[in-house]
DNA sequence: GAGTAAGCGAGACGGTACGTCGTGTCTTATC
DNA sequence: GATAAGACACGACGTACCGTCTCGCTTACTC
C-alpha cells in the first residue's frame, strides 16, 4: 500500500476547510452531485485543488465530512438554544445531531413513534438536505467503503435511538418481549427510506402513521 | 428546437445492440459502474461511440436497457425450461422477468411470503447482479427521471405481484379487511432492500422469515 | 518503447495546425517561451489541448514546426513575389526560406560575403524573430535531439549555401585551394552567431564586414 | 515598493550554501536541468525551501553560483598544487578558475593558441561539467538579465586572457598591428563554442589546430 | 442492377475535469 | 533571527472521457 505520509494535521488552515464545507455544500445544493467537480468546490472555496485532495481521498469524502459538519453544528446550536440535555442520549457526541436528544417516552409508544417518523418524513422532505443525502446515500450505495462509514457515522447512531426506545416499551409491556428490538426498528424505518429512495408513491404524516400501525398491530386480523 | 431527427430504428444493427449489452454488464461487473465509460464500452463491443450516442441519452440508460434485456432472457430461458403458463400475469410481457411467475397461493400466506423473500434475498446475494442492479439503483436515486423508469420497469411489476396475492389474502381473510396492500407489501419488502441497499447487517433467509412474522403477528403484544 | 498508436494523420484538422502555429508564434513573442505554456496555446488557437498533445511530443517541438511552417510561407511569398529563379538551389524545397536564393557570386567573394553577413546580422536583429528563435536554439542547446532536428532543418540548409559559394570561389581562385570550405564557412558565421547568443557586444554591419576582411585576410601580417 | 529587506548576510549558514551548490550541481548532472527544481535541490540538501528564496533569485542563479564555486574550488586545488603564480593574472580573483592563470607566451603564437584551444575542447568535451554548462548558456541565451551576468562573471575573464596574449603577439609582430584583439579572439573562439553548442560536427583537437591555422593564416590565398 | 441514403466502425475534434507537481509565500517550532 | 519543515493559493502539466463531427464502408431499400 501506499504509505503516502499524511500530513501535518496539526498545521492544517481551519478557515480552509470550513470554506471547504461551505462551498462543498452549496454546489451540491445547487447543482447536484454529479455536477459539482472538485476543481468547483475549490474555486469557490478559494482554496487550491491540492488542499482538498491533501486532506480528503475522493469528493464523496468531502461532502460526507460537510455533511457531519452541517449536523454537529445544527445540533450544537439546538443545544445552545434548549439549553441542553435532551433525552438519554449523552450530549457530548456532536455526530448523532439533532436525533440525538432521543425519542421521547410518554409511555404511549405508537404516539412516539409517530411523532418521531412525522418528524424524520418532514426532515427527508426537506429540499435543502435533500440533494447532498440522496448524493451520500447513493454514493455508499456503490462505494461499499464509503457506505460503511455513512452507516456507522450517521445512520447507527440514530438507529440506536430506536433500539433504546424498544427496549423501554419491551419493558413497559408494549412491545412482545420476544421480539428483537433492531429488526423491529426497520419494519418502521425501512418503508419511509424506501419511499424516499425510490421515490415510488409520496411520503407523508399520514404513510408515516400507517405504517406504525401496521407495524405495531400486525397485518393478520387479530383473532 | 431541433427535434433530433430520430434514427431510424427498422435499419438498427442488433448485433451491435446485443454486444454492447454485453460489453456494458462485463464492464459494470468487472470495474464498477464508476469506471465504466461509454468510450470503454464501444471499445469492448467493437463498436463506434457513436453508434452508442445514437440510441441512448446516457450510460445510465445504457445500462438500465442492458438490465432489462438480461432479466427479459432470463425469464425467457425459464419460460422455456418450465414449459411455460406461469402465473396469473400474461406470459408475454418480457420486462417482469423471472418474478412475473407470481406468487404462489398454497392459502398459507406466511408460507408464501417467506418462500418469495427468501427468493429474493438469495437474488440480491447473487454477486453476478449485485453490481449493476446497485449501479442503476444508486443512480435512480440521484436521478429522478431515471429513477421513475426504473420504478416503472422494474420494481412496479414486481409489487404488483404482492398486491394480487394481499388481495387474495385479504379476500381468504388471512389478511386484515381494512389493510391496504400496497402498504402491506412495503412492510414486507422495505426492510430487506433496506439492508442491501444500505449494508447495515447481513441480509439472510432467517431475516425474512423474521420480517414476516413480524409483520403478519404485529410487534404489540397480542392481548 | 511505447507503441503509442500513431494517429491518423489523413485526418488532421488544417484548421486547427495552422491555429496552433499562429498562436504559439504569437505567445512566444508576447510572453517569452519560458511563460508560454500549452495551455495558452490551446486556448489562443480556440483548440483542445488534446490535438496539440496528439501531434507533437513537446512546446518546443510545436514552436519548431510553427518556425519551420513560418520560414516555409516566407520563402513562398518572396518566391511568389520575385518570380522565381534564385540562385543555384533548386526553388522546390521550401524549408530553407528565404537563404534558398543563394549566396550571389559577382565574382567578388568578399563583397558577396559581405552582403549576406550584413543581411545575418539584420535577420539576427530583428525583433519579431528574435524571440522565437533564441528559444528554439536555447532548447536545442539542452535537448540533444531537438538540436539536431534544429541544424538539420534550419540550419544546415544555409550552411549548405556558403560551401556552395565558397567551393565555387575556390574554383576561381579566390580561396585557397587546400581550405576545407565547411571550416571555413564557421570562421566567417561562428563570431556572428556568438555575438547574437551571447550577447557580448553589438552585432553591427561594421563587425559583419571585419570578420569577413580578417578571416580572408588572417590575423597574421602579410609578408 | 517592498525593498524586500535584505536578509543578514553575516548570520547565513555555510553549511546550508555548500550543500545546496552540492545539490544543485549533482541534481543537474543526474537530471538535467528542465526535471530539477528547486524543492528537490532543497531536498537533497537537507533545506528548507525558504533558505534557497531567501538568498537567490531563481533556480538559475543558484546553479550559476554553484558554477562559480566549483570553478573557484577547482581553482584553489589547482593553486595549491602547482604552487601557486600562474602568469600574469594576480592571484587573487577566484573567479577565472583555472583559465586565470593565463595563455602561456613562447613566442610562437600559433603553438600556443593551439595549446588552449585544445584545453578548451577537453574542457568542452568532459561530460561532468557539460550538463550544467550547456543549462546555463542555454538560459542565459533567453534570459538577458542571467546572461549577462554569465557573460561578466564566467566569459569576459576568460576573453581578457586572450586579449593580453594577442596584444602581446601584436607587439611581437606575430599579429597585424591594424588588428583588433578582441575582434581577432573571436574569429577563434567562436567557432569552437558553435560547433559546442549546436553539435553540428564533433569538435576535436585537429578542429582546433585548423582553426588558428586558417584564422591566422587567412582563407584567401596568399599572393 | 444502379443509385442512394442510412447505419456503421473509426477516430479527430473542442472541451472539462481529473489528480499531480512545482512555484513562491507564509507560518510554526527549533536552535 | 536564520533555519528545517511544510501547508497554502495558484497554475500548468499530461491524461481520460465527454458528446459532436466527419470520414469511408457496408447494407438495404428505391427506381
């Protein structure tokens, strides 16, 4: 392998890659993906070509690491503004953003998870973070390494959540004590991603509700 | 506008269509659709770029009309081997594919359920379709337009089949009156593309056969 | 060696050669050789930088054949202009440019030497010449075989007209008989050249017409 | 105008000096001059690039420097060795190198222009010093400002030698009063630097011998 | 059966972006 | 305060493909 001796990070323009970020994320806001080069993004950073590829190994990597950025600072900033500690989720991790202050436990779980899913239907809807996460996505899609890294650095921690939140209603009794909380999580999770994704029918509060009912009550009729 | 002069498609060469078919899935399944080129392709198939230009807009449709030939001679050679009536659907549809059989009604719908997922995990699994078909998915996602066609071509005819055997579920009363099945299906389907799009766990028989009988028996606890 | 598939050359763009003749001339006059670069070339002829790539190995290789195509033009002109017949050198070759005409031979060796000199240094001393052609001797000078491809296209072809002339002198006894003529030619161009080059002192009519009494008459004193 | 504050001199480090001439001078023989650059003259002299910027002005004028210190250590060997007074040249000046200790006088003109001319031709012709004389005389031919500098530092102290020793010879009788030395050294100087620097035809010690011969003989015949 | 027009293999063309290299400036830490 | 180290903005390098174009050639269809 190439050993390609990395560079002195501790030396590295901080002002650079925030530019970096910025202009990462507008292009591909304003552009797509596919359009925006990494010779764009450096113009309009005003940054040379070869501080990105000093610091990042592809264009995906870039907007990956805007990506988080874009999240860690979202959720400082919520965390400024409520004041803190969210749910059960230590605030200290900046990853998980604004996911992180948990989903909430009134003790009646299908109203949680409704409200949880309406709000992750508003957030995929949502025309700004909807071009770079469709480019993420996809790009992961093929890019086994970099969907690796978009999984565990996004997705699981928000997963996590979902499991958290099963295991109290296993406990509570509203969910069968036999069932295993992170196959549950993707009966919920996995038709909203999949409506979004392929873009088959409109994703809406009112699919959002369905499937929790669906989910939690059984497509059998009860006896 | 120039309205492009359409070729005329009566005097198309098809040993040019058939090699460049070819060439593009070796080339996809060999070096990734990333480091397929249209240049590579004509080259492969011994043929002029231009003769690629002419009939596709893009690699994309290249390669999605590629896909479809291939599923379309699949399911032919199948047809042929079984002797032919498969299912409910018209035989002479080539775009469904092998999955046009149906699904069968042995009036056990978890039994059926499982046994087609479990088909369909195993066709995921299978690393001779893996590369394009995550290829044309992953470019979908980026891609409206060519996203529709692939939901059209592809993925809607499959559905279908679910919701013909829903329905008769419904109608045997193995499935809730009041469920759409539309719904139903993405309940059933969503969570295994979701691991294989997104590769967050392995994607095995034993999941599907969870998937379904979590879906079917619901996730609450039965009273 | 590298293969390297030679292009077709039936093929080439006339357009785009004579473009990049222009061009290159141009910025190497404007800008100096050291600042033109490809890239300007491509740009300023309206060409890819592919085609200059396809047909020529190097800058320098471009602004030799741009020099070569420029004293070609020349000599078609004043061919064109004069009518024709020069001197002893068969008109057809268009690479020797305007020197093809041939020493004059009045009889008077010194006189015609002297009038060729001068019209050296006048060449030498013009400007719109000069820059281009300190650039290409600068790089012959480093780079073996752009230099012989130098002397063979340019700079022996006018050499070949002072053997000519001098043989002939020889013949009439205005030359020593036993001189070697391509010896003796570098005695009367050699100091000329050296001057241009070199830049040690003003190349003038005067020092043209010195050289040429001193090398036919020798430094030592007449007995 | 920043005057660019001229670093302090006396504080600069020898060692860092030595090894970047070292550098440079190894770097153009293994390399040639157009693949040497700067960052790796600073790499192999174990230098920041800063020391190189900080102290010349170009690569040119570093490996003119380098030139000069070799020519004046191989000077000082020389001195050392032969124990020191050359000829007429005061000792003092390191510049000259080893042509400073003058042209021998017999009394025989020819035999001793013979004599140098051939060292010239050895000195010409050994390959260590060739690569970065033909980089710099190549340079200074496009760059005025770099050529004259080459022309006062490295020819001009060399010409002055041959200037003495015509004078000498004029007074001697062996060379026309009406002569002009430095016109008259160039008529034998010349001929060897053209043949040398455009390789038109190998350069000899029989070339050199013919050249004083014809040079102080005349071509024309004598009567 | 000759004439003609389309598709075809081939590949040159004007371009865009790639990823690398070197420039000359600047900053940081060391001596 | 000069130095070794090296990050930075910049710009050119030479390459790979893009999508368009023009060449002859082959192959139907038309008259």
């Amino acid at each position: 392998m190439a050993p390609h001796k990395a560079p002195d990070s501790s030396r590295r323009s901080d002002r650079s890659r925030r530019a970096i970020y910025d202009a990462a994320l507008a292009l591909v806001g304003e552009s797509g993906y596919r359009r925006t080069t990494i010779e764009g993004i450096a113009a309009r950073a005003g940054v040379g070509k070869q501080t990105i590829y000093r610091w990042w190994p592809s264009k995906a990597a870039v907007l990956m690491e805007a990506f988080l950025d874009l999240a860690a600072r979202a959720a400082e900033e919520a965390a400024s503004q409520t004041g803190g500690t969210g749910g059960q989720a230590g605030g200290t991790d900046p990853q998980a953003g604004a996911a992180e202050y948990g989903i909430p436990d009134t003790g009646d779980l299908a109203a949680d998870l409704k409200l949880v899913l309406r709000a992750t239907v508003d957030e995929l809807n949502d025309p700004l973070m909807e071009a770079p996460t469709r480019a993420l996505t996809a790009e992961g899609i093929v890019d086994a390494k970099l969907g690796a890294e978009f999984v565990e650095k996004l997705l699981d921690p928000q997963l996590a959540l979902y499991v958290t939140r099963l295991r109290a209603a296993q406990e509570a009794g509203q969910l069968r004590s036999d069932a295993d909380p992170r196959i549950a999580l993707e009966l919920l999770i996995a038709p909203l991603t999949h409506r979004w994704l392929l873009r088959t029918l409109p994703l809406t509060h009112a699919y959002a509700d369905t499937i929790v009912d669906y989910a939690l009550g059984g497509l059998a009729p009860r006896s």
